[in-house]
C-alpha cells in the first residue's frame, strides 16, 4: 500500500510553464492598453487645444466690429491743432516777448499849387483865369432873321449848316442876345469873352462870322468843332 505522498500525483514543472506564461501576458497586454488609453486621451486633448488655439483668434476678430474711421474735415483738422496750440504748463515761468520799437511815418500832404494862368489869344473861345467879360453896354439884337439867313450873311457854307445848327442850338438856343450870367460869354455861340467879337458880339451875323474863324483856327473846320463837342459837350 502506498503512502498519500504516493497517491498524489506530482506536477511537473513542465505542467506549470504554460500557466505561468499566459499570466504574465496577459499583464502585458493590459499596461499596454492602459498606455495606450492614457495616450489617446493625450492626443484628443492637444487636438482639441490646437483647434480652440486657432479658432480662438477668428471669433474674437469676428465678435470684435471692425471700426471705420470717418475722414477728418477740415474744421476739425484744424479744431485739433487749434487745441494742441494750447497748453498750460501749472507753475512755469512764462518770459514775456520783446517787442521792438517802431516808427509810423505820415506823408505829408502837399501844398495846394496855385492854378496856372493861360494867356488868350485873339481866336480863343475862353477868357484868362479870373476874368470875366459880358456884352457891358452892347445893345441886343433887335433885328430879325432867321438861322439859314445868318448862317448865308456870315459866309458859311451850307454844307456846314448841319454843324452850326448842332452847336448853336445846344449853345444859346439860337437867341442871339443869350449871355452866360457867370462867364460873361454871350451871343448864337457864346463868344467868350464877348468883346472879341468884332463889331457886336450879340449880332447874330457877327457872332457866327467870328466863330467860323474860332472852328477853323482851333479844330480845323465846323465838322471838326462839331466832332469835339459831341464828345465833350463843349467847345
């Protein structure tokens, strides 16, 4: 009979490999899992840190208004350097501005010049500064006629009739005893000073025969005395 050493079966070490073998890896096999588990948590967590990274940015430019500036007039442009002009310093010295000396010079006015006097000849129509002349005790025309009848007894020819007409009506109005009551002038043309006239100047035969003489000497012809006084309304 055996003993109960006997009767229980040895185990080999043979028998005992295999078991020892599976459990080690199936250690393995779970640190490997957990490594790799806590890896993918690792790597979802930085893709998820990248995309917040770059989106980031964009939804604070696109929350953000884009602010648009409005273009600067120029009263404002010059209400901005108006006030940067402007400055008040608390406790500085302020230097006053030297300002020199200067001179006001007044032209003086000058004197009034004594008005020149113009010697008359015997044709001239106006009398020297200062004097004054009138008919005096020349008797007025009493004798009748008409203008084309004094015009053909002082010798004028007819082709001039238009110009005497012109003057003599703007003159005196064709009254042969007319007398400027300042000047003196007087007669159909305003002869001037009257005692030049030769003969009398309130007859209307003399005053036009004198005045030919005037028109000619001074402008050249009646024509010509008649062109000066349409422009200067005197002759």
């Amino acid at each position: 009979m055996n003993s109960r050493n006997d009767m229980i079966p040895e185990r080999s070490d043979a028998a005992l490999a295999p078991a020892a073998t599976v459990t080690s890896r199936s250690r393995g096999t779970r640190r490997w899992s957990r490594r790799r588990g806590v890896a993918a948590v690792f790597s979802s967590l930085a893709v998820v840190g990248f995309a917040a990274a770059m989106v980031a940015p964009t939804g604070v430019a696109l929350a953000q208004p884009v602010a648009t500036e409005a273009p600067d007039s120029v009263y404002a442009a010059a209400l901005a350097d108006t006030q940067n002009l402007t400055v008040t310093v608390e406790g500085a010295a302020i230097t006053p501005v030297e300002r020199g000396s200067f001179e006001v010079y007044v032209k003086p006015k000058p004197k009034p010049q004594p008005a020149p006097t113009t010697a008359t000849s015997s044709g001239s129509k106006s009398s020297s500064s200062g004097s004054k002349s009138s008919g005096g005790g020349l008797p007025p025309y009493s004798g009748g006629g008409a203008p084309a009848e004094w015009m053909a007894a002082a010798g004028i020819a007819q082709g001039d009739w238009q110009y005497v007409d012109y003057i003599v009506s703007r003159e005196s109005g064709w009254n042969p005893n007319a007398t400027n009551s300042s000047s003196g002038a007087c007669g159909l043309v305003q002869a001037l000073p009257c005692s030049k006239v030769p003969g009398n100047g309130y007859n209307p035969v003399d005053n036009l025969r004198w005045a030919t003489g005037y028109a000619t000497g001074r402008y050249g012809s009646w024509a010509g005395a008649y062109n000066f006084w349409v422009t200067n309304h005197w002759w």
